[in-house]
C-alpha cells in the first residue's frame, strides 16, 4: 500500500525520473534516506515499472502516428491473446489495447512516413491471423500528449 508521501514522489518522478534524491527530498519535505527507501521499495513492488526517456519523435524522424481500429473474425481468448502477441513483436506498435465496443483492438503506431504506414500495413498487419478489418486514422496534430497519471484521483490526504 502506498502512502502519502509516496504519493508525493511519484508526482515528482512523473515529471522528471532524473531528479537527485536531494532535490526530491527538499520538494517534497522529507529526507534523501526516506525518499531512496520509498524509491526502491515502489520499485519492488512494481509500482515504478520503468524509468525512461520521452524523446521527440518528430525531431528523430517518426513523424507519422496512426490509430488503427481492428476486428476480429473470433473473439474467444486465444485469438485475442494470438493477436496481442502478434502486433507485440513490430517495434512501430507502441500501445495495443484490447476493446470492448466497435472494435477488438486500437493500435498506436509510429512510423517515419505514410509509406511506410502503407508497407506495414499490406506486409505485416493485415496478415496477421484473424483479422476481419482494419479502420486507420493518422494523427494530424498531437494536441496533448503525457505520461504522468492523475495521482489527485487515488492519492491519500497528507
């Protein structure tokens, strides 16, 4: 169970994973000891699953974001599960969901160029075992983009 404090930490680390243990101590009002303890032990228990860094996309040349809708023939477990394993293994899909609605999955896929949307599309995601229909959509504009949860919905009072 996770504490006030350790609440406070994850806003902090939400907003930058390379703060020293000082500067977070001093923001968050408490000491470097208590704050490295509550690091690991969010760590180990796998509250904390990464630390990582957002890099721009655009600036490295991703410039393409699609959502792609998907159905499925079936809908048992095994070929849900089937597909999820399937879009796992291409780099370009960053977030597959399973649905309930309209469709089975919604991907998130960042690709250089709308060719190659196209060469992954016809080469790789319409093959994929099961799949009735595809319905993509390219991002124009990425009005708002974030990592951080809302922390105010679950966190304790202090």
């Amino acid at each position: 169970m996770l504490n006030a404090i350790d609440f406070k930490i994850l806003e902090e680390l939400q907003q930058d994973c390379m703060i020293s243990l000082s500067a977070l101590a001093e923001k968050i009002g408490s000491s470097k000891s208590v704050c490295g303890r509550r690091i690991q032990h969010m760590v180990d228990e796998g509250y904390i699953r990464d630390r990582v860094a957002i890099v721009d996309q655009e600036k490295i040349g991703l410039g393409i974001t699609v959502f792609a809708h998907v159905k499925m023939n079936k809908h048992d477990s095994s070929s849900l599960e089937s597909f999820a394993d399937y879009a796992y293994q291409y780099p370009q899909v960053l977030e597959c969901h399973t649905m309930m609605g309209d469709y089975d999955f919604l991907l998130k896929i960042v690709v250089p160029s709308v060719a190659d949307y196209k060469e992954f599309f016809w080469e790789s995601l319409s093959k994929a075992k099961g799949v009735r229909e595809i319905n993509s959509n390219i991002c124009l504009v990425n009005n708002m983009s974030s990592t951080a949860l809302p922390l105010t919905y679950v966190a304790p009072e202090a």
